[in-house]
C-alpha cells in the first residue's frame, strides 16, 4: 500500500525576490510634463529650489504675523500646512537648518520658542523699505491686472492670495485707499470685498510683446505659432509652411482687449488667451506661476479647462516643468541659460528670498 506523502514543505511558489515587478502607471500626479530628453534642466532645478525652500518662505509669512513675531515650538508642530513641512515630521530639524534666518530660545516657563534671527529681522526691514520704494510700480501691476479682467473688476482675496507672486505687500489693501482716482473697492451681498477700476489708462494698455515688437520685429513675430492644418498633397518645404504659418499667427490679439466677448473656440480668442498669460506673467516678480496662481485668475482672464494644452503648444515663449497635475509655466525669454531671470534679479524689487536663499546654499 502506498501512502500519500505531504508536500507541504516544498517550495510551490516564486519568492518574492524572483518576481517581476511591475511598473506601476504613471499618473497625473507622478507623470513629467516633459520627456527626460526635452527638458530644460535650470527651470527644473529651480521647481527643486523651490521645494527645497518650502518651509523658509511659509514659516517667514507665518511667523511676520505672530504677535512679536514669535511661536511656541510645540504649537509649531501641528502647523505643518502653515508652515510647509511634510506632516508627521519634526519642525525643529526644520529650523535648524535654517540657522541664519530663525533661532530657538527657552522662555522662563521652561517651553521652546522659536522667532528670527538679528540677520533676518534686517532683511525683513529692508524689504518693507523697498516695498514702499516700489509702490506706484506695484499699484501699475495691479491697473494692469485689471484691465485684463473680464470686467474690470477683480476679488481682492484672490489677488491677497497670490500677492507674492507679483511683489505685493501685505497691507495692500489698505494701501489702495490712497488711489480712489483708480480704484474703487465694493462689498457683495455675500461680504466679498471686489476690487473695481475706476480709470482706463490707454499707456498702460500696451503689452510686453508690442514694447519687444517695436525694438526686435522679427524676435516678437516668432513668439507664438498658430499652425494652419493643410494636407501632405501641398507638399510645402520648411520655409514655405513657416511663411503659411505666420499669415495665421498675425495679427496677434491684445491682452488688453474683451476677451470675454469673442467666440470661446475661434482662433481670435485662442490668441487672446495665449497674450493674456504671456502679459500675465510677465507682470510677475520671476516671470514664472504655477497652475494654482493661474487657475486662481481663470474666470478674470476669461480661461478654460484647455490652458495646459495650450500652453503645450507654444514651446517658443513657455515651458511648462514639473508633473502634469502641479505644474509650473515659465516666461523662456525672460530667463538667461544659467536659469537667472533677468528681469527679477537686475530689478530694484523686493528680493529677500534670492538673498535668503543664497545664504543658506552657502551653509547647506
């Protein structure tokens, strides 16, 4: 009689080791805007700048409007999305590595504090001295910011919101009651306070395009490019189809004109909409703004769901890095090929950061 023997013992499956993983998808989240072979590597370092120094730009605006601009360490900790550190992780690693801009102290009842260094509170000083400097220049952003908007009108929230974006002061909207004769601010129903125009100003209607088309024509005809569908049977060589594409692309639209009046899909409001993120960023302190800045301005600017593929599509004036769901779009023009924007860090405007940052690249 033959028994039956258990196999219980022997090894009927492929180790974990041995098996293949899979990749997994990409998504949104995750998936590059642009293939490793097209990108441009000083705009993708500064997104990698920029989360680097997540914390330091957060914990400064947090902590600036802290009576005696001062937090309890402990409190601190639970702040993590105020002050831009990952959740669950210690805030003090945080601010020891920032060792030049915040210093930590323990109070007479034995709790941790932390605030700003002697050097930070210098810069701060400095940079509420520039910011007075530059007012009438950032009231002019503001008109501008206006004068695109669908209605003249823009919610102060929304430009509160995205202040640093355009070298904006934090009391800024105290600071618009100085100017009735071009601002007017009104209260809804609901409570929301809108920022009104109250005067049209035509020598502020010219676009940063038409000031580079007066001094380089040919340079400011090859910014953007409309493309003019035509089948294979046309057989037109390279010269040719950039001489068909350009009678498409001119005349461009003004950013400055009613977008919000033209047909949503005619080529006339696609080139309304493309002169009206290139004026907006180039109103921008770094000539750069993430989709959040963008989407915050989407019904003013008179957008649709389609910006990202439109940007896509003119790779001459924009690049768009980072991943399709979080992405950045940078003015190319305005950047040099060492990734300086010439038109942030050779201008008198508020500049604590790059001054903050290069300080704390010497400690790291």
């Amino acid at each position: 009689m033959i028994r039956a023997y258990s196999t219980s013992f022997l090894i009927t499956k492929t180790p974990k080791s041995q098996k293949k993983k899979r990749k997994k998808k990409e998504s949104a989240r995750t998936k590059h805007v642009q293939h490793e072979s097209e990108r441009i590597p000083h705009f993708e370092k500064i997104l990698h700048r920029d989360d680097h120094f997540r914390f330091l730009i957060k914990t400064k605006e947090y902590l600036s409007k802290q009576p005696q601009q001062v937090l309890r360490l402990d409190a601190a900790g639970k702040l993590h999305r105020e002050l831009g550190f990952p959740r669950g992780r210690k805030v003090l690693k945080f601010i020891q590595r920032h060792p030049l801009i915040f210093h930590t102290y323990r109070h007479s009842n034995d709790k941790i504090w932390f605030g700003f260094t002697d050097f930070m509170e210098t810069l701060l000083e400095e940079e509420k001295m520039i910011m007075d400097e530059m007012e009438r220049e950032r009231i002019d952003v503001v008109r501008k910011l206006l004068m695109m908007s669908a209605n003249k009108r823009i919610p102060l929230s929304k430009i509160y919101h995205c202040r640093l974006l355009f070298g904006i002061p934090e009391d800024f909207r105290d600071r618009v009651r100085r100017y009735p004769e071009y601002f007017n601010t009104v209260v809804e129903e609901d409570g929301k306070r809108i920022l009104e125009l109250v005067n049209w100003d035509q020598k502020l209607a010219v676009s940063a395009l038409e000031r580079q088309f007066m001094v380089d024509e040919d340079r400011a005809k090859k910014a953007f490019q409309f493309k003019v569908k035509h089948g294979k049977l046309l057989n037109l060589d390279e010269q040719d189809e950039r001489k068909l594409n350009l009678l498409n692309t001119l005349p461009l639209v003004s950013p400055y004109s009613d977008g919000a009046s033209l047909d949503l899909w005619t080529l006339e409001a696609e080139k309304y909409r493309v002169g009206v993120l290139h004026e907006f960023l180039s109103l921008t302190l770094e000539k750069r703004a993430s989709i959040h800045h963008i989407v915050e301005f989407k019904e003013e600017l008179s957008l649709t769901k389609h910006t990202y593929s439109m940007l896509l599509k003119q790779p001459r004036s924009f690049y768009l890095a980072g991943t399709e769901m979080n992405w950045v779009v940078f003015l190319k023009d305005a950047y040099g090929e060492d990734g300086t924007c010439r038109n942030y860090l050779t201008s008198n405007e508020p500049l604590y950061t790059s001054y903050c940052e290069r300080q704390q690249l010497e400690i790291l």
